[in-house]
C-alpha cells in the first residue's frame, strides 16, 4: 500500500565538478552544437541531490527545493517572480527535473517524487555544476524507482539532457568528443591539486560560443583534437608538463565578455601556478598547483588582488556520481 503519510523513501546521490583540461572547439555543425574535443576532470567540489518520493503521482508538479555555500543564492528559495534562486530555476526548466521525468517516461513509473540541491558548485561557473545535478538526479531517481538501468543506458538519458551530463556519471579524466558527451576514460597517474577562482557573476554558454565564433569569423578551423602532450604527462603524472599544456579555445571569448578574467589569470602566473585556465565557458579560472602549500601561496595572491569571488582548493581526479545516502521507510 502507497499513501502519502506512510511513504518515506528517499536517495541521495553525490556528483563531482569537471574542469575541463584542454578544451578544442571546431566550427558550428547544422544542429548549432560545436565539434569539440576535450580533457575533462572531475574535481573533489560536488552537489548533493536527493529525490524523494511524495507518494504522488509524476503527472504532478515536481517540487525543487535548493540550499547552498552562496550567499547569492541563500534566503528564500521561493524568492524572484520567475521562480528563481539566483540563477537556478526552481521549476520544470531545472535539469534535475527533465532528468527524472525523462527517466519516469522511458522506464514507465507513475510515482511523483520530490527533489533537494545540496549546492556547492558555481552557477554558471563552467564547471558543469547543473549538468552533475542532472546527472545525480538521474542517478538516483534509477536507485529509488529500481528501474536497474545500466551505466550504459544511464549515460545515454544524460546525453540527451546535455552534452556535459555524461561526464559527472563517469567521473575520473575522460576525453570528451562529439559534443562533449561521447566519453573515453583517460590514464591518468597521480592527484593534481587545483585552485579555483569564481565569480558572483555567471557567463551563459551559449554567448560564449556565440562569441568564439564571432571572434574566429572567416579562420578555416582545424577537426577538434585533444594534444598527444597533455594525454602523456597525464599518463606519467607529470604535474609541470600537464600545467604547460592547459589550454581552451572557450578562454578568448570569454576573457573578451569579461575583461576582467585576463587579471585573474595573471595573478595565478604571478604566483607561479603551475598552468592556469578559465574552466570550460567560464568565468570559473582554475589554477594547477604543486602542492598544498603552494595553493595557500595562490590562495593568498588572488585574495589580496580581489580578483575573486570565492577561492576554493580542490584535487582531481574524483570518481563519478554516487548514491550517499538511502533511506526507506514505509
Ligand atoms: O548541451 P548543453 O545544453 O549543455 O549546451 C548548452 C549550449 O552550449 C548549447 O545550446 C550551445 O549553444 C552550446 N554548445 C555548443 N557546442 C557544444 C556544447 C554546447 O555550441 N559542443
């Protein structure tokens, strides 16, 4: 027997942040995706989502609540006329929620469920913080409906949610084609440690690769492909030789929208990071470091320049999303 009293079953799945470690952008295809070919990491800075069933119907609206390390974003999470918190819709237009209705629509479940975003990733940071909440989302509505999907299908549904919706599944160094989403896991020796610069103010996707393309406008472009350097020192791992060959074809366009992000990168340079990049579409810059005390030193450096909103140190590689939590009662 269902009812809404008695049902307490809930799932909490945790998923990483990515940045990406080189990132190669090719022309507009006809669908207005861009061929890419890139490095992804996933990082030790994740989200929390739990899904919960309601004792509902999933023809019913889907309730997302949302609670977070951003000042921006705390207060009322029903605050805003258009039912956002900062810049994360509370609706259906969240990917949590396409996740699991998607999920509910090829699997055939009719029980409503309820959603929670415990957030630590940057909004819009470029560092794929709703795309690991899609995919933790996903994840767990699997484990709590037992709809025994594999990762293979699993994976599939994220691709079409978005194209970095795979990865945070997958988790670990991955190369990314295709839009990003078609993943082959990499070899990679060894913890990097990373300091991440944010930003209060996010940058949209899509007007960063608006303005690559504006920005490249009549260069014939090259087929996207990651270097043979980068995946070597990876293999060895080299932490210098992985430093000198951080690179985005995404960072001129967004240093171009946010002028501000050139100073950023060159205080990590002043502070002798080992490599420093803006991670994916930005505004998000993560710097590669030696070691732990050497974070404090780049730390320190992008502090007192006020060069960031928020200076955060995490490692990578981190495995993929992961269920945290179960709870079952009734
Ligand atoms: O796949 P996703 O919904 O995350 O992509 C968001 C936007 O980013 C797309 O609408 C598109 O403008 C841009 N994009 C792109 N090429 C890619 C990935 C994303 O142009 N490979």
């Amino acid at each position: 027997m269902t009812s809404r009293a008695l049902t307490s079953r809930a799932v909490t799945v945790r998923a990483p942040a990515k940045i990406n470690l080189e990132l190669r952008v090719g022309a507009p295809r006809a669908d207005g995706f861009h061929e890419l070919a890139t490095v992804f990491q996933a990082i030790s800075l994740a989200d929390d989502v739990t899904v919960r069933a309601t004792g509902g119907s999933i023809d019913e609206p889907i309730q997302v609540t949302l609670d977070s390390d951003f000042a921006h974003l705390d207060g009322d999470p029903s605050a805003g006329d258009d039912g956002r918190t900062g810049a994360v819709p509370l609706d259906e237009t969240n990917l949590v929620v396409r996740a699991v209705r998607l999920l509910a629509e090829r699997t055939g479940v009719g029980e409503g469920v309820a959603i929670h975003i415990r957030k630590r990733i940057p909004v819009a940071g470029g560092m794929a913080g709703g795309s690991a909440d899609g995919a933790a989302a996903l994840l767990a509505a699997d484990q709590l409906w037992h709809s025994g999907s594999s990762r293979d299908q699993l994976r599939a549904l994220a691709a079409e949610l978005g194209s970095d919706v795979p990865f945070p599944l997958l988790g670990g160094t991955a190369v990314g084609t295709g839009r990003g989403e078609q993943l082959t896991p990499a070899l990679c020796r060894g913890s990097y440690t990373w300091v991440i610069a944010t930003s209060g103010r996010g940058l949209a996707t899509p007007s960063v690769f608006a303005e690559t393309d504006r920005l490249r406008a009549g260069r014939v472009l090259p087929v996207p492909r990651v270097g043979p350097e980068l995946m070597a020192a990876l293999r060895s791992g080299n932490a210098v030789a992985v430093g000198a060959r951080l690179a985005n074809d995404l960072q001129p366009a967004a240093c171009s929208l946010r002028p501000d992000l050139e100073r950023t990168l060159e205080v990590g340079r002043e502070s002798e990071a080992l490599g420093g990049l803006v991670s994916g579409s930005g505004p998000t810059v993560a710097f590669l470091v030696r070691d732990a005390e050497h974070a404090l030193d780049v730390r320190a450096a992008l502090e007192a320049a006020e060069v960031a909103d928020q200076v955060i140190t995490v490692t990578g590689p981190v495995h993929g999303a992961r269920v945290i939590e179960e709870f079952a009662r009734g």
